[in-house]
C-alpha cells in the first residue's frame, strides 16, 4: 500500500504577540503601582509624623509651679494638724492618769493630809507626796514606825498599779548631826528614803522602777529660821514621775 503523506504543518508567525500583550499589560500594572504610591496623601502623612513626634518626644505636663507649692502646704499642713491632734489626745490621757493617781493617793493618805502630816502636788515632773519625817522616823532615825508602815502600804498598793518611774527622796533641815551611825545630814537623808523604798519594793512596787536619792538640806521648801519651818523641811518626798517627764529625761541623756 502506498504510504499517507504527512500533513503539512503551517507555522504560526503571530505567537510574538501574546508574549507583548503580557510585556505591555505587566508595564501597565507597574506603572499604576508607581502611581499610587507617589500620590500619598500629604497632608496625612505630615499629620501621622507629627503625632509620633510628640508622642515620643513630648514630657507629660507637669502642674505649674505654684499649684504645686499648694499642695505642699496642704499636705503638710494636714500632717501637722494630725500630729497636732495626736499629741494633745497623748497629753489629755497623761493628765487624766496623773489625775487619778493623785485621787488615790488622797485617799489612802487622806487622815495624815488633814494632820498636816502630808500634802501630795500634781506638778510638771509628776505628782509629789511629801511625808513630814515626824510621821515616819523618831528622832535622829531611820527605822519606819508602826504607824507609817499601814500607811505606806497602802500608798505601795496604788503605786504598784503604775508603770511609773518613782523617785524617794530625804531631806534634813541645817542642823549637823554626827552620830557613829549618821556621820552628817547626807547619810541620815539617804537612809530615810532608803527605808521608804525597801517597803514600797517589799510590797509589791518593782524595784526597777524606784531611785533613791538623800539631799540632806539642800532643798528646803522653807527656810530654815524657825522650828516650825525646820520640821517641814525635815521630810521624804516620793516623786511619781509623769511620762512626759520621763521622756524628756531620756532624750536628754
């Protein structure tokens, strides 16, 4: 059999075309790409930029000055009233609790307060009570009489309530002594306010708390030109100290 000729093949010239038609239309989009981005809006633009300027750049305002100083005042003025406020209810306390203190100590000494025999002061140290030496020693002695020791201890049933510091201190009046027992005025004093202290401790008042000072007649509260006036400086003064005063005395040491 003969053979099938083989179809011609036509060659296709035009293909270019569909390859330029690709070129043209990517050059289309670049360009409308470099368009857009070349008409940003300015305005816009300057107004982003300046909003991140200041919100990088820009301290937060601060008061002015005087406002501030105000409010200085303010505050301190509110913390002194209130330490104001406090201190005055600290004192208000402090002078009631001296106040009943000294009406319990009337009480129990109430019969030798209407001898004469002791007087008890509120003053800015404490409260004092000043016992006449009369009421608690015999003559040129030391030694508590048996009368002085009931009320002593009823004087040592209220004191041992307190947490408060107490001073015992014994006085003479300017006449010597020399005695092989009491050399001078300084020993007999000493030993008076020593008695005093041993049966406030023996009866209940912390011993921490008590000092015992003799100041012979260096402190007279009446001068010494007559019997009378020598008897009142004869005496043992106890001295129950107030917190205020015991404050002060630690921050002066």
């Amino acid at each position: 059999m003969a053979r099938r000729r083989k179809r011609e093949e036509h060659d296709n010239r035009d293909r270019w075309l569909i390859s330029y038609a690709d070129f043209v239309t990517l050059l289309f989009a670049f360009f409308v790409v470099m368009y857009a981005i070349s008409s940003v809006n300015e305005e816009k633009y300057k107004t982003f930029s300046s909003s991140l300027n200041t919100a990088f750049t820009t301290q937060p305002s601060a008061p002015p000055a005087g406002v501030m100083v105000n409010q200085q005042e303010q505050m301190l003025g509110t913390l002194v009233d209130r330490r104001t406020a406090l201190l005055g209810e600290q004192q208000r306390k402090i002078q009631e609790r001296m106040k009943n203190l000294t009406s319990g100590l009337s009480q129990v000494m109430a019969p030798l307060i209407n001898q004469r025999a002791v007087s008890i002061n509120q003053t800015k140290r404490g409260v004092v009570v000043d016992i006449s030496a009369s009421t608690l020693f015999g003559t040129g002695e030391a030694v508590l009489q048996q009368g002085a020791r009931e009320v002593l201890r009823e004087v040592a049933v209220v004191l041992s309530k307190e947490e408060l510091s107490i001073e015992v201190e014994g006085h003479s009046d300017d006449v010597p002594i020399a005695t092989a027992q009491f050399p001078s005025n300084w020993e007999l004093s000493s030993a008076r306010a020593s008695s005093v202290a041993r049966l406030l401790i023996d009866n209940g008042v912390p011993a921490k708390h008590l000092a015992v000072v003799g100041l012979a007649e260096n402190q007279p509260v009446a001068p010494n030109d007559s019997a009378e006036n020598r008897a009142k400086n004869r005496r043992v003064a106890i001295l129950i100290m107030s917190p205020d005063a015991e404050r002060g005395a630690n921050i002066e040491d």
